[in-house]
C-alpha cells in the first residue's frame, strides 16, 4: 500500500495580517518600561572618576570629596562599596542608573587582595538574582547587576602594574570590563600609542578578557564601528566639566597655557568612542551580555556546587523556553530585517524608473521645443517671404 503524499506546508498569506508589527509593539513596551543600568568605576584615587561621570551623563551624579578628606581612610585600609542612583530620562525612554564606586581601592602599600570587596560585591548581586528567580513574586527584586566595570588605569606610559593585571583577571569573568586610560592629557599623542600597544601585549598575554564587540556584522556601518571601537581599546580619556572656547565655540575641556584639551575632540582622547560604546551604541549589548555569559555562568557554577544542575525539570523547563524565545526573537529580527531590504529595493527600483521616465520625458519635451522653434523660424521665413 502507497502512503499518501505529505501534505505541503501552508503557503504564507498574501495580505498583511500585522505581524511586521511586533517589532513596533516591543519598541513601546520597552520604551514604557525603562531599563536599569550599573556601572561600576575602579581605580585609584585622584584618577578623575568622578569627574569623568558627571562629565558623560552631563549632571552631578556624585559630589566631589574635599582634597584632606581624600586619603583619610588611609588608616581604615578598607575598601568601601558606594551606590548613587538617578533616574534620566531622554525623549520619553527612561533608564534607571547606578554608579558604583570604590572608594579606597589602590590608596595604600600593601594593596594585596583589595580587591576582594568588588568581587564579593559582583557575586552577591548574581546571587541575589539567583535566589529571586525561585522566589513567586519577582517584580520587587532590585536588579543592582553591573552591566560594564570601567577600570581606570594611570597614566603612566609603561605597561600596566602587578596590581592591576590580578584585578583585571578577577574581575573580567564576573563582569564586562573595559579598561580606561585616565588623564590622556597628561602624556602626548606619540607615548599614548606606544602605552596603550603595551597594555594591550600585557593583557593578551596574561589571558585578560576585555569587553569587545563583534568586528562583523551584517550592517557595514556597525563592522566599521565596532572596528574603530576595537583599535580605540584600551580608551584615553580627558574629562572635564568645564565649558573653554576654542575658535569662537564653547566646547567642555581643559584650559592650559599651551592651549585647551578638548573632551570631545577624538584628535585629544577617546571619550567620545567610549560614550557611544556605553549609552549609544552597546548598551543593549552590555546588559544582555550581562545575564548570559557572566549571570549564566555563576548560575552554572552555583548549582553545580550545590549537586545541582539543569537535569532539574523546572530549571531545564525555564531554560528551553528562554531558548525557544531567544530563537523566535532572532527570526523576528532577520524577518523584520529583510523586509526593510525588499523595500529599500522597491523604493530604489522605483526610484530608478521614475528617473529614467523622467529623462524620457525631458527628451521628448526638448525635441518639441525644437520642433516648435524650427516651425516659428518656418512661420517668419514665410511672412519674409510675403512682404517682399
């Protein structure tokens, strides 16, 4: 006995029924809802962090410390964990902020495991996301998970310190970590280059995993981005909140005698590469790198400890619909994606028609008018012609 022909998969309707929408009602949602955002600042003191704060999100997140109190936890020789949060608003989307600093990190001779504070600070915010997932009411738990550590290194025109490099391993597999160059303008342009060569040998060689967006990517703009990003790192920075005037303009830098440091000026520093990379281009990046690379894998290593793993039903349950959505969302993205070709296409299509009927047409109006002159010259040779 013949089986019968499998039946054909449903052909895709040839009227709209709304689903390019989706992206549209994710657009609101997301814009109602707001995110959370936390950065985190580690460095020594008197490296310009605060400064450099206020200066990227253009207000007075964190008040400046008075210059006697600045080393007066020198005898405490303990590193403390400061949270200032605001909320900032831009075009009705509203992202929750927290800064988290260090205060007291590096400021002492004997520096040896300072460093231990930030990383029991990373682990209890994936903890405490761990234990919320299993709770039945998570809408009050308070998501404090750094999303992007800024560590701020001094300019010394060397190569990183000992201290520096066991920090940076520490905290790269618990966080997005980007190293920052503070004070660009305190060495020239020539030794800048020469130092952050350096650092990057030093952190390649010491197996340090930096923050680092793809170098490809379907859109050429976003490659050619993400390589500018690429060969900025490790970022020099000059931060100021100062307004100067440069050439009749008020721009934010720093006034010297020999001229002015300017923030925004990518000839000076790298500010303004690292301000897109944090709020204008990657942070949607950042946080989602957040929980599934350095989330997922304490959570791995947590259950594990435990004599747990995802064999557990609920957790291998959970896991497979994040997937499932994860892969519907990507199929959305790509659909959505080229639906925008087709249409540049169509439009350039139609764009072209449109110039050639238009050529066309000039073509056969010049011809007219040709025509219309030779036959005026005609007319006037024939009334010559008549009066003579």
């Amino acid at each position: 006995m013949v089986p019968p022909p499998a039946a054909a998969p449903p052909a895709a309707p040839a009227v709209s029924v709304g689903i390019a929408n989706l992206p549209n009602q994710r657009h609101k949602i997301v814009s109602r809802k707001g995110t959370n955002f936390t950065v985190m600042v580690v460095g020594e003191s008197g490296l310009g962090k605060t400064t450099f704060i206020n200066t990227l999100f253009t207000t007075l997140m964190r008040e400046y410390k008075r210059p006697e109190m600045r080393f007066a936890r020198q005898l405490d020789r303990t590193v403390s964990i400061d949270v200032v949060r605001a909320d900032i608003e831009e075009k009705g989307f509203n992202v929750r902020l927290s800064v988290v600093d260090t205060p007291g990190f590096g400021d002492y001779a004997n520096n040896s495991d300072c460093w231990v504070p930030i990383v029991e600070f990373l682990d209890e915010q994936h903890r405490a996301k761990l234990t919320a997932e299993s709770q039945r009411d998570r809408r009050q738990f308070d998501d404090l998970r750094v999303h992007v550590c800024l560590y701020f290194i001094q300019p010394t025109g060397h190569t990183l310190k000992p201290l520096d490099i066991e920090v940076m391993k520490q905290l790269c597999t618990r966080v997005n970590l980007i190293p920052v160059i503070a004070k660009a303008d305190t060495i020239t342009h020539t030794e800048m280059q020469a130092f952050k060569d350096r650092i990057r040998d030093c952190i390649e060689t010491h197996g340090i995993s930096v923050y680092s967006p793809s170098p490809h990517s379907d859109d050429e703009e976003t490659t050619r981005r993400n390589n500018a990003i690429l060969s900025a790192m490790p970022f020099s920075i000059i931060a100021s909140e100062n307004d100067v005037a440069v050439n009749g303009q008020t721009v934010r830098g720093r006034q010297y005698i020999w001229g002015v440091a300017e923030v925004e000026n990518e000839k000076h520093c790298d500010f303004k590469k690292l301000r897109n990379l944090l709020i204008r281009t990657h942070m949607h990046d950042l946080i989602q790198t957040t929980h599934d690379a350095h989330y997922e894998s304490f959570r791995v290593k947590k259950l594990t400890s435990e004599g747990r793993s995802d064999d557990d039903p609920v957790i291998s349950a959970r896991r497979n619909f994040e997937s499932k959505m994860k892969e519907e969302e990507e199929a959305l993205r790509k659909r959505f994606t080229e639906q925008v070709r087709q249409e540049e296409n169509r439009f350039r299509q139609w764009e072209q028609k449109l110039m050639s009927e238009r050529d066309r047409l000039n073509e056969d109006l010049d011809k007219q008018h040709s025509l219309v002159k030779q036959l005026e010259e005609e007319l006037e040779e024939i009334i010559a012609a008549r009066k003579r």
